[in-house]
C-alpha cells in the first residue's frame, strides 16, 4: 500500500496520464484577516483588513462588488484547528452547517438545502480547482482533501452563480496550495492527538521565474473514539505551473488518495445517551468499513487572445475504486469521471458605461460498475466480513452539458447590473445485468434546464456595497433516487428546482479595521426529493412537495493593532432561519407546515485570535447551534448544543530560512455530550429502537510541531 501513492506520482510526472490543474485563479490574494499567510504557521499581523479577491466563477474579482453571499477561509482559518477535521473550519460561516459522524461519514447543507439526504452531501457542487468534487450521481465529497494542502476555500450560499450548474444549495470552491516563495521550501508537519491521532505531512515546493511546483505526501490515522471507527489515510499531491509568461500559462494539478475508515454507524437515544462509545450492533458485529483507492487530475491553460479577450481551458479526470462491506450486503464499485471545460472572459465598453463578460461551456461524464455481495459475517466466527455470492450487477452512465454565460454592465460609479442564464441538459444509462430475471438496458433523459439570474448593485461609497439579486437553481436527483424498487429507471423523476430573492450589504468601516456583512433571503424548492424506505437500508426518491427556506445571516471581523507586533482579531457570525415543509405529503401523510427535518433554524458563531510578540499567539472559536427536528413529524429532536475550540501556539524563525512552529489545542473544552451528525427518519428493524444519533467527540487534545526550510 505504502508505494502506491509514489507509482501514481511517476505516473503523473513520466506519462502525463492524471493531469493536475487550478483554472480558478488566485482565489483570494489577500485575506479578510491577514495580507500574507505562512505556510506553516499562517500567522501574521496585519496593519488593516484588506479588500478579498474571489475566483474567476465570478464575473468580477472583488468580494465587495459580487452581489452575492460568499464565505470565504483562508489558508490561517483552515489550519486554525488539528489539520485533519474540516468540519469546525466549514462551521464557522454563516448558514453552513456539516454534520460529521467520522472523519468520512459527513453531510453539508446550505442554508438547510441537503438537510433532507439521508447519507452524504448532495444539492451542492464542489471543486478541487477545476475537478469536480461532486459525481454524477450527486455526491459531494471534500474530506479527502488534506486541509495543509489548500490555499482558500469559498462557500457560494444559494443558487446565486450561473457559472457552476447544478446546485440548489451553492458551491464550494477549494483551491490547491501553489509554491509562492522564490526558490525551494521543504516543510515537515506532525500532529498527534486524543484518540490515536497521528498525521504527518511531508511538502516540497519549487517556484521560479517560469515555474513552480508543490508536492506533499500526508498520512493520517485515527483509532477513534467509538468502537469499530479506525480510520487511515494517505495520499499524494501535486500542483504546479508550467511555460509561465506574459500572456499565458499551463496548470497541473494531480492527487491519489488511499482510504479505509471502519464505520460504527448510528445508534440509538439509549445508546447515545448511556454508552456513546459504542457502535450499532450490527456494523460491530460485520466490522462495517469502506476502502478505496482515488484519483484526481486535471491540465489547464490560460491565455490572452487578444487585449479585451481571455480564455480558460482545462480537461480533468477523477476516479475511485472502493470496496465496502456493509451488514446487509457488500458493495463494490469502479468509479470513473472525465470532462473538459472552457470559458472566455472579455471586457468592453458601450459608450460610458464599461461591461465584461464570462461565457463557456462545460462537459462532464461519469459511470460506474460494479455490484453488490452477500455478507456471511454471521458465519464468520466473530471475524467479520466474509465475501459471499453475488447479488446484484449494474453499470450506469450520467453525462451533462453545461453552458453558460453572465454579463457585468457598470451603468455609473455607483450602479452595476448583472446577468447571466445556465442551460444544462443531462442524460443518464442504466444497465442491469445480474440477477438474469431483472436484466435491463435503459436511457432517460431530463429535459433541458434553463437557469437564469439577475443582480442590481449599488455602491454609497468604494468600500459599501448593497444588492439585490433574483436567481434560478435546480438539483438533479441520484442514481439511486431515480430507480424503483426493483431497480429499474422512474422516469417520473424530475430535478428539485427553485427560485431565490435576496438583499445584502457588505461594508468596510473604522478605516478598513472592520468589515460586516448582512443578507436576507427567500427560497421556495419545488419538487423537493425524498428518500422513501423500501428496504433493509433501500430508499426509494418521490418528489413529496414543495420546501421554504427564509432567513437572515450576518458577520463581523474586527482587526484591533495594538501595537505593531500585537493584534487582537475577534469574529461573529450568525444565522438566524426558518426552513419549513410547504406542502409536503408522504404515505399519506401531511407533514406540511413543520419544521425542515435535519437542519437548525439559528447557529451562532464566535471567536478571536490574538498574536503577541515573539512569535505567540491564541486563537479559541465558540459555536452555538439550537436544536435540530430529525423526523418529518417533528416528534424527536437533537437537542441544542454549544461547543468551545482553543488553540495556542508560537512560531519563530531561529535562523535565516528555518521556521519552527509548536502548537497544542483542546476541542470541545467544556466536554460537550451532544449529537454530531443525525439520521433523518430512522427506523427501527425487527422492533428495534431507531437509530438517530452519531456521538460527537467528548474532550480532546492535540498538538503540532512544523519545521519549513527555504533555501
């Protein structure tokens, strides 16, 4: 196993067969925080808060002119906590809420779209640089990624960007580490923790005139706090620059990861309450796991045309091989997606009045084969899984185009208008091909979806922006949800879709020391999917009805200099929602009028970071999240909960080139027993209680230790 990340590293460097690239470009060249990051400590005072930089999905480069909600987390922020859990990171933004059962059982909703999905993330679309994070069945997956590897971060809440598809609840924008110092830096990380946390993360990077270069190597492992959660993990990264000049460059980017993570599921309310460490019998029992080997890679080239014309191009690949044994079935896949894209960015004027322009198109396949197992665990001895006889074999391919187009016209210094429409049309292939007596070959098709959106902006002064924008998203439904019962296509299945209005400010005051934000929004999803339970862990989609998702979100980031070597940094960031079944029957049933199953209606967050001279500096976060309906009858609920995360570390250059940097923190200091994660509607097999509840971690503790060298 061990040599495997290294035989995909000559593959990436001899054969060019994974491609490596970042076509979203300087996500954020200077921080709300800090104007410069280390890559080590990510500590630095700064002397003001300075104007944030966002990606080229955006038609314009400015955070304060986007007429928008977009959260955005720095190198520093990412790395505020133990560099292995991202979730607290995530959490830290406004109408964000990721819910981690483990390390790799998580679910992200947006301003409570994804709340509803039974397992994972979906509803939201996701971008390591220019690869798709998210598969063609809907699948968002981001904790793989090792967060010391990532430059930035940006969540876009709501459908609001006509330039990344589908995705009712937004997207998330990760943008791999480049080398940014001349010359060569080695780094070597290791932190260690409560619960056997071991990580370790070995980086390498080269930038030049013409060039660059930045490759890591990370493992990191757990035992975990419950019984039957061991998680290990490795991986290999690789992102760079080539043929750099005054009109054009070519990105690479490529990442193998190896996973296997023991799985402990979810128990129930007497479990969790009296013996949280505990795993749900049955997982214990088969000693439940998934594994897998990952791919991702990319190429991407920008140039100038011409003086007002610019393009983008870039073509990715990412594929999975995974193997996971479950209590009621063992299931296997291959994975592969590949695609391309290109996009052109223009500008020019009408008369006065300046306008730029982004318009592109997209294309992405994805498939997959394989099938599921009989498990004998049972007839095992007490020694777990045990491969049995084949129950079921299937191929299925998705591939969507996307095209897209946004327009900027600036109608006076402080007046904008912006446009944009996305036209999408996906088609997907089903072939069952085990058990003989459910062979099948089928196509469907949904019909073309248009998207379009509309934005007014109005600026009192350079650093104060208002808008207003009205926009059109869709979420296409799974594999899964558009099968039957007995597997076959439900060609009744139609795309969630819904229309969202919304109002912000955005303004820089007290001389640039302080920068809040505020939206209001309004969003009514038609069509809403359900999972419907057919089975021993089989649901089945419905379109159920319709959702209203309403609510105030607002921020705050203070920089308080002191003295020139001593800042004081605090935050807040809250969330304030009503998230509500419309009209919403299943069963039979009437839920309509209760309360969105799986989300919160108000978190509250906090924190501040204080750097002191020498080198020291503090950082503690404190997250309030109220209580959370977990079945659509809103009978039983996930109490409400607060949680406070500290870290204090020390960072110095001891010599010229060489950096050195010791950290320890503790999370969950008030030691916290509440719910980390929750499965909506579950229900009891054989008479057994349902299990709702993933324990979250009690008390822990970690520490890091980090030497770069630049030479």
């Amino acid at each position: 196993m061990t040599i495997k990340p290294f035989i995909f590293l000559l593959i990436l460097i001899s054969v060019g067969k994974s491609f490596g690239q970042d076509t979203i470009k300087n996500i954020i060249k200077d921080s709300i925080h800090y104007d410069f990051v280390d890559r080590v400590s990510g500590i630095k005072i700064t002397t003001e808060l300075q104007p944030v930089t966002i990606s080229n999905y955006h038609i314009n480069d400015s955070l304060l002119n986007a007429p928008a909600s977009i959260g955005i987390l720095t190198q520093q922020q990412i790395q505020r906590n133990n560099n292995a859990d991202i979730s607290p990171i995530l959490n830290t933004l406004p109408g964000v809420f990721m819910q981690s059962g483990a390390i790799n059982t998580n679910r992200i909703s947006i301003r409570g779209i994804g709340a509803h999905t039974q397992y994972g993330t979906n509803k939201i679309r996701a971008f390591y640089g220019s690869i798709p994070l998210t598969s063609g069945d809907s699948e968002t997956t981001i904790e793989d990624i090792d967060l010391q590897m990532i430059d930035n971060i940006e969540v876009i809440k709501g459908p609001l960007s006509s330039l990344y598809g589908a995705g009712l609840g937004g997207a998330i924008l990760i943008n791999p580490a480049h080398a940014v110092t001349d010359g060569s830096r080695a780094m070597v990380s290791t932190t260690i923790g409560s619960y056997g946390l071991v990580k370790n993360t070995v980086n390498y990077g080269l930038n030049t005139k013409k060039s660059s270069l930045n490759l890591s190597y990370h493992k990191l492992e757990t035992d975990g706090y419950r019984a039957n959660s061991h998680y290990n993990r490795e991986g290999v990264t690789l992102a760079g620059e080539l043929f750099r000049a005054e009109k054009s460059k070519l990105t690479y980017f490529g990442n193998y990861t190896y996973m296997k993570a023991y799985i402990p599921s979810s128990v129930n309310k007497a479990t969790f309450e009296n013996n949280p460490q505990a795993a749900a019998p049955t997982w214990a029992a088969a000693k439940g796991y998934e594994q897998y080997d990952s791919y991702l890679g990319g190429l991407a080239y920008d140039w100038q045309v011409v003086d007002w014309l610019k393009n983008s191009t870039s073509i990715f690949i990412n594929a999975k091989d995974s193997y996971e044994p479950r209590p009621f079935d063992i299931l296997a896949q291959d994975n592969t997606a590949y695609g391309a894209r290109t996009q052109f960015f223009g500008d020019f004027s009408i008369g006065k009045m300046k306008s730029n322009f982004i318009a592109g198109l997209e294309y992405f396949k994805d498939g997959f084969s394989g099938g599921t197992f009989t498990n004998l665990y049972e007839d095992n001895n007490g020694n777990g899984t045990l491969q049995g006889s084949r129950l079921t074999t299937s191929e299925q391919d998705r591939n969507f185009i996307n095209a897209f187009a946004q327009l900027r016209v600036q109608l006076s210094k402080k007046f904008e208008v912006q446009g944009g429409v996305n036209y999408n049309k996906t088609k997907f292939d089903l072939n069952n091909t085990f058990p003989v007596e459910t062979q099948s070959d089928e196509s469907y098709s949904h019909n073309g979806i248009w998207s379009p959106q509309l934005s007014f902006l109005y600026k009192p002064s350079p650093l104060q922006t208002l808008y207003a924008s009205v926009s059109r998203g869709f979420s296409l439904p799974s594999v899964e949800e558009t099968l039957t019962a007995d597997g076959t296509i439900n060609s009744e299945i139609k795309p969630e879709n819904g229309y969202n209005f919304e109002v912000g400010g955005k303004f820089y005051l007290a001389d640039k020391n302080l920068y809040a934000e505020i939206s209001a929004y309004h969003m009514q999803i038609k069509d809403l999917l359900v999972a419907q339970r057919v089975g021993d862990d089989q649901y089945v989609g419905i379109n159920a009805g319709e959702t209203l998702h309403q609510g105030i979100e607002a921020s705050v980031n203070y920089n308080w200099q002191v003295t020139e070597k001593f800042a004081i940094q605090p935050y807040a960031a809250a969330s304030v929602g009503n998230y509500e079944f419309k009209e919403f029957i299943n069963n039979d049933i009437d839920y309509s009028g209760n309360r969105l199953t799986g989300v919160p209606n108000n978190k509250i967050n906090s924190g501040i970071t204080i750097t002191i001279p020498h080198g020291l500096y503090f950082s503690a976060d404190y997250y309030y999240t109220s209580r959370t309906p977990i079945d659509d009858a809103n009978t039983v609920y996930s109490d409400s909960y607060s949680l406070i995360n500290t870290k204090l570390g020390w960072k110095q250059e001891l010599f010229k080139g060489f950096t050195t940097q010791l950290s320890a923190g503790i999370n969950n200091v008030t030691n916290t027993h509440y719910a980390s994660m929750v499965l909506t509607n579950a229900t009891g097999v054989n008479g057994a209680a349902p299990r709702y509840y993933y324990p979250g971690l009690p008390t822990n503790y970690y520490t890091n230790i980090a030497v770069s060298y630049l030479f």
